[in-house]
C-alpha cells in the first residue's frame, strides 16, 4: 500500500542513530516513544523475530533530548488515510463527511 514517495522514517539517519544509542531497531525506538508518551502501541507484524522485539522495548528509557528529537521528526503525512477514486481519476478522502472521521483534525 506505500507508494515509492511515501516517507521511510525507519530509515532516517537521526533515528538509527538513537537507536544505535540504546542497541535498539528504529521500530523499538519509536515505540518506546509513543509508549514514555503515554499512548498505547499496536505494532503489527507476522514475522516472529520481529515480534518479539516489538514486546523487547521496557528495558529502556529514551533521554528528554532524545524525545524532543524524535517530536521533532513530525511529517505532515498519514500512512492510511482511506480514499476513493472518482470517475474522473481523483482522489478523495473516503467517509470526510462522517462525524467520527478522525483524519479531519490536524496533523
């Protein structure tokens, strides 16, 4: 579903650096950070390895300059906003009109 232009955060150089930092993936690091944020992770993979290191990510407490960098990898960006084609190629954002939509509210 990623399109060759999409952003690759797991591959930014000041990511892999941190997680060179803590001898972790640049997957573990960003979900020790959503996790020291408070918000609950959901990571998926089908891949056991990578399961595991997924779960492997409260042996270690990111720095506050750490986290202020990782806030400040922000991209302006979704990775699964749904959308539909029109019939004159376009595309729109699927259910926009919905109350609940969340993908209204600002990056």
């Amino acid at each position: 579903w990623a399109k060759p232009d999409d952003p690759k955060l797991l591959d930014d150089a000041g990511l892999k650096e941190i997680g060179d930092k803590y001898g972790k993936t640049s997957a573990q690091v960003l979900i020790r950070f959503q996790v020291e944020r408070g918000i609950a992770v959901i990571p998926k993979s089908v891949n056991p390895d990578r399961i595991r290191a997924n779960f492997n990510v409260f042996d270690f407490e990111l720095s506050e300059e750490d986290m202020v960098k990782l806030a400040s990898f922000n991209r302006p960006w979704r990775a699964c906003e749904p959308k539909i084609k029109l019939a004159d190629g376009t595309e729109k954002p699927r259910d926009a009109a919905h109350p609940l939509y969340p993908f209204n509210d600002a990056y």
